[in-house]
C-alpha cells in the first residue's frame, strides 16, 4: 500500500457504535514499535511537506494532512522518540504532526489512556496541537506526559475531566491507518502483536494494517504467516463475542476479513514480508 496515494474515502460508521469526527482527506496513522521515530518522522516529511505554497511561500496556517503516534512500549525509547522529534528543523513543523506515546501490545490497547492519547492527538474537538509542539525541551515533554498520566490515574479521569472526552463514540474511530516495521521477533511477539492488530480492527474495521518486516530463522521464530493466522484468528473470536450484540455492525464489515502476506524484493536486505490488513 503506497501511503503517498490519498486515501480512499471512509464508509459512514454505524451510529449503533457511533463515529468521531473525522477529516476523510487526511491520515491519522497509529505506529507500533516506533523505535527512535526514523518512520513516523519520515512519513509526517513525506506526506505533509513542510507548509510551502507552490509560490514558494510558506503558509501562516500550517495543518498537517498526516498525523502519525509513534509507540514503543519502553519508556525510554519513548523519551528518545520525543527528543528526535524535537531535533528536527523547525521549518517543516514536525511537532504538529508526530507525537510519542506508550503503548504496550494486547488485546486492550493501552485502556482508557492510551484512548485520551488518540484524542490528543488526533481529535478536532480539543483544538490543540500535540504536546511536542507545545513544549521546546524533551525532559519538559516527558515530565507534561508523566504529570497527565499521575493525574488520570489518581482520578479515574482523563486529563480533560472525563473518562472519555470525544462523546462521539469509540475514538479508534479517527485512526485510518496502523503501521509498524521490523516488528515481530517470532514467539516472543506473536501473541502480543496478534492481539494488539485483532483489537485495532475489531473496534475499528476500516482502519488499514500495513505491516513491514523481515522473515528469520524458521527453527527458532514464529514466522509471517503464523502471525497471519493468529491475527485472523483472534477477529474471527472477537466476532463470535459481537454476536451476542445484535446492534453492532461490526460483524457485517468484518464479514470477509483475511490477513494477506507477500514478499518484498530489496537488494540489500533479503526474506521481507509485507503483512496487510484491509
């Protein structure tokens, strides 16, 4: 899938589960295993420009058309993701688009925080810009993220007053794309990964799952495909679960859902796998 290509547009979500709103000429893309943000940033560049006319003249009113969390689900590596993000040149206002949360895998995706954070970022309604942006050092990022983390979990509360602040409903509702590269590390990944992917799909059908990542030693790792049929698998469970809930429409639009894996040919770097969800 070539992410440079618009996006096709979104079918309405029903209002049984109810839907965020949504700019459907944009990119709200969720990062797995960020690392040190060398995707995510590339990407915001890529997709967003840097805010120049085609006068040459740069824009007063700079509003990316790609908004891209980077996760890793090491503090530290987290830390790292902000401060590269901070580093980059502010011309091309790297800030508005790319921010670095927490997120460890599972069928949960984070809970409630990790839902305030696809808010922050992603959601119209706060007319905010991302907390890289706001904040110029990256110890001062850490300390704001960790403070609003302290808070939610003393109150019960996000940092907005409320256990969820969209009031449009599921917000995995603004996510259009999840992506990832190098990701999976065989048995040590296969059931966390699985499930993380199975969960982003179930509570959002729509979203498209583009996942890059190198084939390793069969006598020791969980291959590609195996990943492909655990993530089928767990959908097809979550599914038999949405059953019981006639109201939901979930089902009718995961009705023909398939993982599709194919080779990738690179000279450098041999048994790539593209993994797909769409």
């Amino acid at each position: 899938m070539d992410l440079t290509v618009p996006p096709p547009p979104l079918l309405p979500t029903s209002t049984d589960r109810g839907s965020a709103s949504l700019d459907r000429s944009t990119y709200n893309i969720v990062e797995l295993g960020g690392g040190n943000g060398t995707l995510g940033v590339g990407l915001a560049m890529a997709l967003n420009g840097d805010g120049t006319n085609q006068d040459g003249s740069k824009t007063k009113t700079f509003q990316p058309t790609a908004k891209i969390l980077c996760t890793d689900n090491d503090h530290r590596t987290v830390k790292n993701m902000r401060y590269n993000v901070l580093q980059q040149p502010k011309e091309c206002k790297i800030g508005r688009a790319v921010r670095a949360e927490s997120l460890e895998w599972g069928d949960e995706i984070g809970g409630g925080e990790f839902d305030q954070r696809i808010v922050d970022q992603f959601g119209k309604s706060l007319g905010k810009n991302s907390a890289n942006e706001e904040c110029k050092d990256v110890d001062a990022v850490d300390s704001k993220h960790q403070n609003e983390e302290n808070k939610e979990q003393a109150t019960g509360k996000d940092s907005h007053g409320s256990a969820d602040s969209t009031n449009d409903g599921d917000p995995m509702q603004l996510i259009t794309h999840v992506i990832g590269s190098d990701v999976h590390f065989g048995c040590t990944t296969l059931d966390p990964l699985s499930s993380v992917i199975a969960a982003f799909k179930l509570r959002n059908p729509q979203i498209n799952v583009v996942m890059l990542m190198k084939e390793r030693n069969p006598d020791n790792f969980a291959q590609v495909y195996d990943l492909k049929l655990e993530i089928e698998s767990k959908v097809l469970k979550g599914l038999e679960k949405e059953d019981d809930n006639d109201s939901s429409s979930i089902g009718e639009e995961l009705l023909d859902f398939s993982v599709s894996v194919r080779d990738v040919l690179h000279e450098k770097i041999d048994k790539l796998k593209l993994l797909e969800c769409q």
